[in-house]
C-alpha cells in the first residue's frame, strides 16, 4: 500500500523511475517549436519527456483514434516514442486508477501491458497519462496465446486482501467501486450489479430494473455452489478494443479497469470481444473450468450491460432485464 498512497498523494506523480536529464538549448528550441504545434496546454507533458523522458527534442505530436472517453497523442521524440491520454474534464484520479491497474498487471510479468510513466494534471483542469508507446501488429494475434497469457496473470495475481483494489477506478466514465471485501458474492452483489442498478435509476427513474435486480442479487448464491471463488488480478474491460498484439504477436491489453475478482468476471464483456474456441481452451489449460461456468455466464455479461445502459441509453436496457429475467426464472423467484 505504500507505493499507492504516494501515487495519490500528488496530481503529478511518476509511475517510473527515469534519469533526470537538465535543460539545454536543443531541449529549449524544441520546446519552442512544438509549443507552436501542440499550445501551452500540454506543457506538463513536454516538460516530463524532456527531463525525466530522457528526450532533447520533440519531434512530431500526432493524434490516434479509438477512444470516445479520452484524446490521445503519440509524442515522437529522439528517445523513442510516448503514448499520452488525456482529458480535459476529470481530474487525475481517473489515470491514476489505470496506472495502478497497468502496474499491477505489468508485476505479474505475464501478459504485455504499456508501463505507465506519469500521471498528471493540467494547471486549468483535466489530466494526463504518459506511458510507453507499443508499436502494435497488423492482428490482434494468436487467440490461443491470448488465453493462455491471460490465465498465466490471473493465476499469478493474487490478493491477501480479498475482493477489490487499492482504490476505486472507472469503467468507462462509469465510478468503479473496489473496496475491499472478503465474501465474492457479496462484493459483485453490492459494488457491481448494485451499485449499475442504483445509477439506473437516478439517471432514468428505472424504478422496475433496480427492483428486479435485487431480488437477483439476494437469491444468486446457488450459481455459485461448487465454484472456487479466489481473488485474481482481473483486467476488468476486456473487449476487442482492449487487445491488441505488438510486432512480435505478442498479446498486448491495455485500457484496463482493474481489480481482483473472480476469474471468470474477465469474460463479462465477451460480447465484443471475440474470444473463441482456441482463446478458451487454452485458458481453461491454465486455469480450470469450475462447476457452474455455464450458468454463471450471463451473470458477468449482465454488469457490463447495464454499465453500457448508464453510459449510452436505453438501447441496452432489454439486454440486461432478459439476463434478469432469465435468471429469476431458471431460480424460481417471483418478478411480483
């Protein structure tokens, strides 16, 4: 816990131990000219590559796509290349979250991840993330490999703390709740399904959905019977957009929204994340298939959708009252 109170502490604290490197007149001529290209506004970030990042000179600022939450930027310099996210509304705490979760994933030393290196704000609001700049591949690589990397991270992050992670993150733009717990059930129960079906209703009214939810939630414990439920290093997001391979094949995750949960809530978002036969069996090699698998499935799929239903609308909504549904059916409650 020591290292995550002093990432805390400070709007601009670094995530990586890189040499100091003193100013010089290269270093001030680029910082003149990229101020023409890029404005004032990241000058926290250019002030970080040209002194701990090791660079003298920035060479080209470009834009890259893909995010609907955040801007991103590819910082070329003469030390190599940066990926920088940023965002001009939400403070740090958002990418501090990540960093931590990207941290955490990197120390299992399993699966590819972008190190984080600093994490800051901006002197008139909103906040950054600088972290290593991963030349991908032209596929999203091997699926087999994927799922085998993948269970290797859950099999090797473990917390002796239970359920949870070391601060609370976001989901998307969506609070992410992590405080610990030691019971599985309760934890899924109150900080995700709970606390999505909460936010349902203060953002539409849903008064139907939260009502319906909880009686899931308080009669879901036999999906659980026969499970081992282990606290394991989860990405927490992982969709097609989320993984990617770098030039060598290797797997590479990133975006993450991390905390230690059931291994088996990695595959809440599968959806759209195109995990196949190969991805499967290759992680069930790792770590086994428990009794239940099946029918806890849609479980998982349910908190992501009811996120997608605060974030993006109505459009989600009867995909996530058909996994209800379903489930007080098959478990014999009354929806009256």
């Amino acid at each position: 816990m020591g290292h995550v109170a002093s990432l805390t502490s400070s709007s601009s604290s670094s995530l990586a131990s890189l040499p100091f490197r003193r100013s010089s007149p290269a270093k001030s001529r680029a910082v003149s000219r990229i101020s023409a290209m890029a404005g004032l506004r990241d000058e926290p970030i250019r002030d970080w590559i040209l002194t701990e990042g090791k660079a003298s000179e920035i060479t080209r600022i470009s834009p890259i796509g893909g995010g609907c939450i955040n801007s991103a930027r590819r910082y070329e310099t003469d030390a190599g290349s940066f990926f920088v996210k940023t965002n001009s509304e939400i403070g740090p705490s958002m990418f501090e979250g990540e960093a931590l979760g990207l941290r955490a994933m990197f120390e299992t030393k399993t699966i590819r991840v972008p190190l984080p290196y600093k994490v800051g704000s901006f002197e008139n609001g909103g906040s950054f993330i600088i972290m290593e700049f991963i030349e991908f591949g032209r596929s999203r690589g091997n699926q087999s490999t994927l799922g085998r990397k993948l269970a290797e991270m859950h099999k090797a992050g473990k917390s002796n703390k239970g359920f949870g992670f070391h601060v609370n993150n976001t989901i998307g733009s969506t609070p992410q709740i992590n405080s610990w717990k030691e019971d599985w059930i309760e934890f899924y129960g109150e900080q995700r399904l709970g606390y999505q079906l909460k936010l349902a209703r203060r953002q539409f009214d849903d008064s139907s959905i939260l009502e319906l939810g909880e009686k899931l939630i308080k009669n879901m414990g036999p999906l659980f019977e026969g499970a081992e439920l282990e606290p394991c290093l989860l990405h927490g997001d992982l969709w097609s957009g989320n993984i990617s391979s770098d030039k060598e094949g290797n797997p590479v995750i990133l975006d993450p929204a991390c905390y230690y949960g059931h291994n088996e809530a990695e595959f809440g978002m599968s959806w759209c994340a195109g995990f196949g036969g190969e991805f499967y069996n290759s992680y069930f090699e790792v770590m086994p298939k428990q009794p239940g698998f099946e029918k806890r499935k849609d479980l998982y799929l349910l908190y992501h959708y009811l996120n997608h239903y605060n974030l993006f609308g109505s459009s989600y909504r009867s995909s996530a009252m058909s996994i209800i549904h379903d489930y007080l059916r098959s478990l014999k409650v009354s929806i009256y």
